[in-house]
C-alpha cells in the first residue's frame, strides 16, 4: 500500500499560525483559546471533556464560500454535503439553513438528513453497496438521485422501484481510473477501486438504465477520492473524461441533466497547499462548462473539518524512557485518523499561560492499550500538567463520525458555539448506555441454575 504524502520538512506551524489560519479561534491573554467568543475553558467546566467543539459561524463561512466560488464562476451548481464527515444534527441543520443539501451513503444518514429537516429533494444517495431496505427508503422519501455504481444495483433498483410504482432519478457513477495522489486508504478514481463502473462500460450501461422500468438517468456521477491537496490536475482529468463520456451519451440520443462531480477538496491540516474552492470551480467550468448542465458536489471535510476540535484533558504528564508523554482523556476511539491515516491534526494547548510558555518535543497519546494510540510524537508543547487542556484541531470531520466506544470509553459529547452561546447538541454518552441491549442468555454462566 502506498503511504501518505510526506509531509514537509519545514517545522511545525506555530501555535499563532494554527490560529491565524483558523478565524473562529483566538487566543485570549486572560481567557486561553477561544472559540468564537467562547473561551474552551468555560467549555470543559461545564459538559467535561472529551467534548467535540464545533464553530457554527465557521460552517457558514465555508458553506457560504463554497457557493459563492461556484456561483462566481458562473455554474449552476448546488451544493450537497456529505452528512459522512459530521452526522450532528446541529451542524447539518446550520448547513440545511445555507440552503445546502445532502449526500448520504446509508439509511442512517439518509434518516439524519430528513431530521435536521433537509427535504428529499436535495438528497443524493452515493454508495457501492445500499441494502434493498437503503434502496426502499430512497424511493419511500422520492430523494433527488441515487447513485448507481454496478449493472447488478441497476437492476436491483428498477425491480424496487418498478414494484412500488415509482420512478428513480439515477445518476451513473464513473470510476475514470485518475490517481488523485492522496492516501491509499481514500483514493476512490483508480481502476482497481472497488467504487463506480469503468467508464469505458458507461455508454452502454447508461443505455441498460434508460430502458429499465422504474429508473430515469439523469446524469453521471464521479469522485475520485479524498483530502486532494495535490492541484487540480487530477480534478481536471477526471471532469475531462466525464465531458467525453457525456458527448458520447448525448451522440447516442441519450438525456443528461447533470453531472455530479464528488467531493474531496482538501484542507491544510498542517501545512499542505490549500485548493481553493475557486481552483475547483474553475476545474469544473473548464471541463465540463460547455456541456451547459448544472452541476452537483458533494463535500464534507471542506466545509465540516476546519470548523470542529476535540477538546480533552491531560489525564498525566509522563516521563517515558526517551520520550515526555502527554495522555490524554481522548483516545483513538475518539478521533481514529491520526492511528487510521497517520494524520497530522494541530494540537494547542488551551490556557492563557501554556500558550505562552516555553516548548519541548512530547508525544500525545490516549489512555487506549495499543501503541498506535497515538496523536503526534515528538510535538513541541508546552509544561502540561495533569488536568490541563488541550485541543485537537480540524476535527470536524471524520472525527465524531468515525469514533467508537472501544475500550468501553463512551462517545464523547458535542457542543455547538455560536458567537457568545454554545450548547450541547449531543449528550456524552453514559455507561448505561454502553450496557443497554446486551443480553445474558439463560444458558450462559446459569449452570448451577
Ligand atoms: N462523495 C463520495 C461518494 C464519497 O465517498 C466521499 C467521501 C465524499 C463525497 C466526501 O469527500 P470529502 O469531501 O469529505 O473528501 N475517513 C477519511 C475520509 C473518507 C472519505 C470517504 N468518502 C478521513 O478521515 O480522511
């Protein structure tokens, strides 16, 4: 398997340059690290840590920026977030009030979507692998488009459909066999990807779904992978066959409507060369502008990740051998990606006082028992006592989603700020919880009855 990018060798951004490029944080002589106009302090007092912190100004910056950039290059685009990256009901229904839609990959999502009140009509569902319950759902609610990436989910779906008397808006899903140069584990455009039909058996399938009782293609549908911080050449290349393909459909009397051209902008998590979401833009009307359709995207981590942090406390300051460690009351199982991805996240202590003191290398860690339990080695940090604060930056997305309760650690709550108010939107979850619906069967452990 390939490994990640490397990253640059230049030295850690500072801790005023991880604020300065986060405009929803600050940094208070008296308060600490702030949030908006929240000190995070204020925060742990009240709901604890570990506690994901979103920043409700800082979605709508980006959700707004997003849809200025393509409405400024002149596409008729809509925008369609990808509930994977953050399915909070707070942060969906901040993003719903943008006017934006959603991209759902489960039935899960597709249920989160229609609570935090985002209608069927701007809902895609994407997926290689939707169940006949996932595909009974979509029609149920009549959703805007669901994604086709085999002949035998075509299939599946007009039978579904053609059954319960409805008419499914299908976009084909291409895999234009592009290398979009990001980690091995979410690159999704390359031939031996399991995602989408080869583009060369497009034409034809696309034929298959016209004829097909029940469905009605509308488009075609590509996404090439994830975190692209690697320009847009691969964007293009990917848009540039998409063009092709859809030339190709129309020569043969076919109807398009419109194209879906994924998510995957990626964000500076450390030092990586932003795109921009005007470069995408201008990706799209470069290659697919004079087709004359509207177009679709489908981000998440764009728009979800700069605007959350993990807030957690330092449960001890450990002298190791070689190394300071730093643990954490955040594991793995709260934020995975560094252990998944080996991810770089920001780290910024919370306290007045640290963010000004003296540095030296530590290693954050979680209390989980797996080495790969790991945040950062050799970070430079400041002197963090037990019960010190710290946050974990960019963990918007794919963080809260992607937690679990290994280790029989509760998921930990969430917070939405919105300048001076912040609430919970999502309680910790207590221990009962992770009890509740485990059974004893009478045979286990009864034989002495
Ligand atoms: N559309 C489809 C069909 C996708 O599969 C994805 C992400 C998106 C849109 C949104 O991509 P984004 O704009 O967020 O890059 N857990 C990984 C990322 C997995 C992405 C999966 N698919 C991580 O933490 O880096």
């Amino acid at each position: 398997m390939a490994s990640p990018l490397p990253l640059s060798a230049d030295p850690d951004p500072s801790f005023a340059e991880l604020i300065a490029g986060r405009p929803h944080l600050s940094a208070d002589p008296a308060s600490g690290l702030m949030v908006e106009e929240i000190p995070l302090a204020r925060i742990a007092a009240a709901v604890g840590t570990p506690t994901w912190v979103y920043s409700a100004g800082a979605l709508r910056r980006r959700a707004r920026a997003l849809t200025g950039a393509l409405g400024g290059a002149g596409l008729t685009a809509s925008v369609h977030y990808a509930v994977k990256a953050n399915t909070s009901l707070a942060v969906l229904r901040v993003l719903a009030d943008e006017g934006l839609g959603a991209d759902v990959v489960s039935e899960g999502e597709l249920l989160a979507a229609r609570a935090a009140g985002i209608p069927g009509s701007a809902i895609v569902f994407s997926g290689v692998g939707k169940t006949e319950r996932e595909m009974r759902l979509a029609l149920a609610e009549d959703i805007l488009q669901i994604n086709i990436e085999s002949a035998e989910e075509a299939e599946a779906l007009s039978a579904l459909a053609a059954g319960m008397g409805r008419t499914a808006r299908v976009a084909l899903r291409v895999n234009p066999d592009v290398d979009a140069r990001t980690h091995a584990k979410i690159t999704t455009g390359k031939s031996e990807n399991k995602f989408g039909v080869a583009i060369d058996e497009a034409p034809a399938l696309y034929a298959r779904l016209a004829a097909m009782p029940g469905l009605k293609p509308v488009g075609v549908a590509v996404h090439i992978g994830s975190q692209i911080t690697t320009g847009m050449a691969a964007y293009r290349a990917a848009y540039a066959r998409v063009a092709e393909l859809v030339t190709a459909l129309r020569a043969q009397g076919l109807p398009v409507e419109r194209i879906d051209c994924g998510g995957g902008l990626g964000i500076p998590y450390r030092d990586e060369p932003a795109p921009t979401p005007e470069a995408l833009a201008g990706a799209i009307k470069g290659t697919l502008h004079n087709l004359g359709l509207p177009v679709m995207l489908e981000p998440g981590r764009w728009i979800a990740g700069p605007p959350g942090l993990l807030l957690a406390s330092v449960v001890i300051q450990k002298r190791g051998a070689s190394s300071r460690f730093l643990v954490l009351d955040a594991a793995m199982n709260d934020l995975v990606r560094p252990a998944m991805y080996d991810a770089w996240h920001g780290i910024l202590p919370v306290g007045a006082t640290a963010l000004q003191a003296p540095l030296s290398p530590a290693d954050v860690v979680g209390p989980v028992c797996e080495t790969g339990d790991t945040f950062t080695r050799g970070r430079d940090l400041p002197d963090l006592p037990a019960g010190s604060l710290v946050a974990l930056l960019d963990a918007g997305a794919y963080g809260a989603a992607m937690s679990s309760t290994y280790n029989m650690r509760p998921l930990a709550a969430e917070v939405m700020v919105d300048g001076a108010r912040f609430a919970v939107v999502r309680d910790r979850q207590d221990h009962a919880a992770l009890l509740a619906g485990q059974r004893l069967p009478d045979w286990i452990g009864n034989a002495a009855g």
